[in-house]
C-alpha cells in the first residue's frame, strides 16, 4: 500500500482492499466506506495532498491485524501517523483506523 500510494497510484491501491473495507480517520473527521470511500480516501489524502509515507515499524496485533506506524509528508506539513490494519484471509485490506501521534 505504501508503495501504491506514494507512488500516486489510486487504481493499484485500490486493489488491494476488499469491496467492503472501511477507513476511518478522526483526523480528517471522516469514515470511508466500500471502495467508492476507499478511493475518495486515497485521492483525496494522499494524490490531493502529495503525501509521501515512508515506514517506520510494525507490530503484529493479532490474527490478521497489525499496526503500522508512519511519517507523512506532503503538502500539509509534517505529521507522524499509526494504521490499525485487519486484514481478511485472502490478504485484502478490511479496515484501517487511522490516527495521527
């Protein structure tokens, strides 16, 4: 995903969430739902915004599910976030809560 995204690629990105996935991201005051969501998400946040993720660490928390932690950089600064990510078995991104530290 981060390569997709840094990359600008919505379509790649997109790929790899399941058609039910749901975002949510108190940062921007939004949830993102199904993938019409998911790629409002992507446009929106990381090709409007120009947002480069550049991994930091990861930490397995459970069954299918991890949380990653992130530096963002792009248009809006500076911020350093962290990704609760489940994932369903056959590997498609299912939710993502999003926070900034």
């Amino acid at each position: 995903m981060i390569a997709a995204t840094n990359a600008f690629d919505v379509e790649r990105a997109l790929a790899l969430f399941a058609p039910d996935a749901v975002i949510d991201d108190p940062s921007t005051g939004h949830r993102f739902d199904g993938s019409a969501g998911v790629r409002d998400y992507i446009a929106r946040y990381f090709v409007g915004y120009r947002t480069v993720s550049r991994f930091l660490s990861l930490e397995h928390a459970g069954d299918r599910r991890a949380r990653l932690r992130l530096d963002f950089t792009g248009d809006f600064g500076h911020e350093v976030g962290v990704l609760d990510i489940s994932v369903v078995r056959q590997g498609l991104i299912a939710r993502i809560d999003a926070d900034l530290e």
